[in-house]
C-alpha cells in the first residue's frame, strides 16, 4: 500500500488532486513508498489565503503565549523523534543514527525560539532630546513562505518556521517532493501543541508550487536552500516582486591539513565530512588540501585504510554506516563525475562505481571515492559533486592554500586541521567564507549563533536561524515620543534633539 500524502491548510489535511502526483522512493530499494500531490495555483491560493487570515490575531499574540506553544511543541518532537527519523531514512536514505542527529539540530533551533520574548526585547535610549525618548521594537512581516531541500527533511525547515512563528508571523512551507513525509508529521505536531489553525500550512509540488509562492502578491517573505542556480533564480524573482529573500545556495567545502595537524585525526574527520549522509549535505568536505606533498602521502594511505572499513547499505539496517543517494538521476549525475575527474587528469585512488552491494542491488548506491591530485581547472574542483567524492588537493604553503578556497566561487564552509594557533587565527580571518571551523570538520553554528554562506553561496543579506533569522523574519520600527507640557501652545520649528 502506498502511502497518500496531503497538503495541510488551515489546520487539517488537504488531499490534492490525485490525478497529478508525483512518486516519493525508498532510495535504499528503488522502490516507491507513497505518492505526493502537486498543487494547484487555487490549492496555493488556499494556504496563502489561511494564512494571511490567521496573521492578525497571530501577530498580536502575546511573544510568550507564542513561546509556550512553542515548548509544547519541543516536547512533541522530542517525544516523536525516532518516528521523524523512520520517515527520513525511509524517504531519504541516511542511516537513522544520522536522520536522529538532523531532528536534534531542528530541535535546537526550536528549543532557541522558547526565549522569544527575550529575543524581541527592544532597545530605547532615554532623553535622547529635551522631554524626548526613543526606543525600537521588531515586528512580524506577515506570511512567509519556506522552500527547502531533500537532504535535511526535518532540520532544514525547523530552521525557518519555528524563528517566523516565534516572531508572529504565519507560514506556508513547500518541502521537497522527495523527502515529505517528516513535514507533515511536524505539521501534526504543531497543531497538537496548540498553534491556532493557518498560522503553520503545508502544499507540496515542484516548480510550478515555487513559482506561485514568488508571485503571491500577500507573500511577504522567502526563505529557501537548495543549488545555487535555484536560489539566485529565486532571489531574481522574488525581490523584483518586492518580497524579502534569503535564498542559500551550493558549497564546495574545503578542509585545509597543516604538517602539524595528527593525520588519524583528519582522517577520522574526514570520513564523517565527506561521506556521512553519502556526501548529501551543503556542510559536506568535498576538498581536503593538504599543505605540503609530505601531508598527502600520508593522508592517502590512512583514508583508503578506512574507506574499506566503511559499511554501506540501507539506512534502516544498524551496521550501516553511509546508505544511498537519493534517486537514479542523481546517481547516474555523481558516477560520471568520478569519471570527469579521471579524464581530467586527476588519480583515482578508490572508485566507488560498481562497488557492489548484492542485498541492495535495486538502491542507488555508489561506494566512497577518492581523487588524487585534483587541480583547480577541473570540474571536481569547480563544481558542486552532491555525493561522497572526495578531492585531495596539495599547496605548499597555507597562503596558497587561502589563495585557493577564496579564488572559488562558493563561501559556504571551510576548516583547518593544525596545532598552531598563528595559523588557525589568519585562516579564520583571511578565508572568505560565512562558516570556518578550526579541528571542526562541518562547523555548522549552534542555534543561537546562524547559518550562512558567502559569496554565491547565499544570496541575500541575511543568513538563518539565530539572531540573523530573528532580523529576516521582522522589520524594525523605531519610535519617538515627546510629551508636551500641560498647557503649553507654542509652536515648534526645531527637531527635538536641538532643544
């Protein structure tokens, strides 16, 4: 039996029209699990429609009424995580101990936005004039709209609409069509937790859904992630429709290795970076760049020694360590890859293509790789690969290896593995790129901290979650206040702060 997903409007299920629905798959079996709609422009109008009605009364909730549906709702997801899990790994194909470490994330950001009233306190300056006083306070837009990826189906939209409802605004949120079912668990989760019917709207689809959320005229704002050429077409045609856009685009992530840096270490890291959740992830290692031809000759040997010890299967089965990509396209787009690189020039040292996997032979799966003496002319270097490809690339000094990261079009992340505090201070601040870790491998900020590129890694001025969400989702208003003498009647032709 397959299973029916709806839209969800207004608080209850929607079902859609059936007659156009789209296949959702177990990417572990290349089978078909359920079935999505796409909706209509009318279906779109729908949700808009309940959302816009349910702003007012929403918007002038209390922020700490809106705080405690907001813990209710924590404790919900808490509660329901391992089932959020199931539905991703069914649906996506990480392995469930990676699905449970995506729903943590979302939680964080949820757990973030319970201290909403804090979060909106205002800032006021006293007697900034003679008898004046100024103070600003932050208010909600009206309806925003999400649009997010397949490879974070929980975390990535908790990422958006938890900051938006928390600061009074409604939500309509377009998951995507491969990866659905964990948004209308949360939907359910919400409505449990008490939030007022169309604060919180699901509709599904594809392009034709997008484009009729950019041109909505009572769309306010779009928040999206997802590739670059999707999220610059995006933000063109959402703000030249007058609505605020934050729209998150592609990365090629590098890891830059210091001769003093422990090699077991980075290989360890690097196993998690660039192949957990099959390299499916904008945060994923895709480029390490080891200072110095000694460094390489190192790393080489210690990674190949792991990348053999590394269990590949379903995600739902416990020895599972990295599972498969999420479609046949995809996989047929990321095998061809490997053999771009090797027409390139560049060495390969384990090719994952054919790489069998006799009890998941229907799934789309491709064995770890790696590339050796990668340059910066090639493809695998210049572009987005989405899969567990990793490139190994050699510098001799750490500016040359800052020259690299910033000569790329991408700023999304970059890491350093070293020792020495001189060196890890100016990678930080001379690398050009919105997250940097140093010995993090994947420095994705902590809730209260936010998310974003550089570069045509995210277009727009703001990045997510963390305070920068809480500025995306508001607009400030500042406000003077003069009270005048009792009795007084003469007229006024100064601006106050002159008094």
């Amino acid at each position: 039996m397959l299973r029916d997903i709806s839209h969800f409007v207004n608080g209850a299920q929607l079902p859609g029209q059936r007659a156009n629905c789209l296949a959702v798959m177990n990417p572990a079996t290349g089978r078909q699990v359920a079935q999505v709609p796409v909706a209509t422009s009318s279906e779109v109008d729908l949700a808009v429609e309940a959302a816009s009605k349910a702003f007012p009364a929403w918007s002038e909730t209390t922020p700490i009424r809106r705080a405690r549906i907001m813990f209710r709702f924590r404790d919900l997801v808490e509660k329901h995580q391992a089932d959020l899990a199931r539905l991703i790994t069914e649906e996506h194909g990480k392995v469930h101990e990676d699905a449970m470490g995506e729903v943590m994330r979302g939680l964080e950001v949820v757990e973030y936005v319970t201290g909403i009233p804090h979060i909106l306190t205002g800032l006021a300056s006293d007697s900034v004039g003679t008898g004046v006083d100024c103070y600003g306070l932050r208010f909600p837009l009206g309806v925003c709209a999400g649009i997010t990826p397949f490879n974070f189906p929980a975390m990535v939209p908790m990422w958006m609409f938890p900051v938006a409802i928390a600061c009074g605004n409604t939500f309509v949120l377009k998951p995507s069509e491969k990866t659905p079912s964990a948004t209308m668990l949360l939907a359910d989760l919400l409505r449990d937790a008490g939030l007022p019917a169309g604060v919180f709207n699901v509709v599904h689809g594809d392009k034709p859904t997008v484009d009729a959320l950019l041109d909505h005229p009572d769309v306010e704002a779009i928040s999206f992630v997802g590739s670059t050429p999707v999220a610059e077409a995006i933000y063109a045609r959402g703000t030249a429709g007058g609505k605020r856009v934050q729209a998150l685009g592609g990365a090629k992530n590098h890891m830059v290795i210091m001769p003093d840096a422990d090699i077991d270490d980075v290989a360890d890291a690097l196993m998690g970076a660039a192949y957990g959740s099959a390299g499916e992830r904008c945060m994923a290692i895709s480029v390490a760049v080891a200072v110095g031809d000694e460094v390489a000759e190192r790393l080489v040997p210690a990674l190949r020694a792991r990348i053999a010890n590394l269990k590949i299967g379903p995600g739902n089965a416990p020895q599972s360590e990295m599972g498969p990509l999420i479609s046949q396209p995809h996989l047929d787009k990321v095998t061809s890859y490997v053999g771009i690189g090797e027409e390139e020039g560049a060495q390969v040292i384990v090719d994952g293509r054919g790489r069998g996997f006799a009890e998941t032979r229907d799934g789309y799966f491709i064995g770890p790789t790696l590339l050796d003496k990668v340059d910066a002319s090639m493809r695998v270097h210049r572009e987005e690969i989405f899969g567990p490809v990793l490139s190994l690339m050699r510098c001799q000094t750490l500016d040359a290896a800052i020259t690299l990261l910033n000569s790329h079009e991408y700023g999304n992340g970059a890491a350093i593995f070293t020792a020495n505090g001189e060196a890890a201070r100016r990678f930080t601040r001379d690398v050009h790129a919105g997250m940097v870790g140093v010995n993090v491998p994947i420095p994705v900020p902590v809730a209260y901290h936010s998310f974003g590129g550089w570069k045509r890694s995210l277009f727009g001025d703001h990045h997510m979650h963390g305070q920068e969400g809480v500025r995306f989702f508001t607009r400030l208003k500042t406000i003077s206040t003069r009270w005048p003498k009792l009795n007084s009647a003469s007229s006024q032709f100064a601006m106050p702060t002159l008094d």
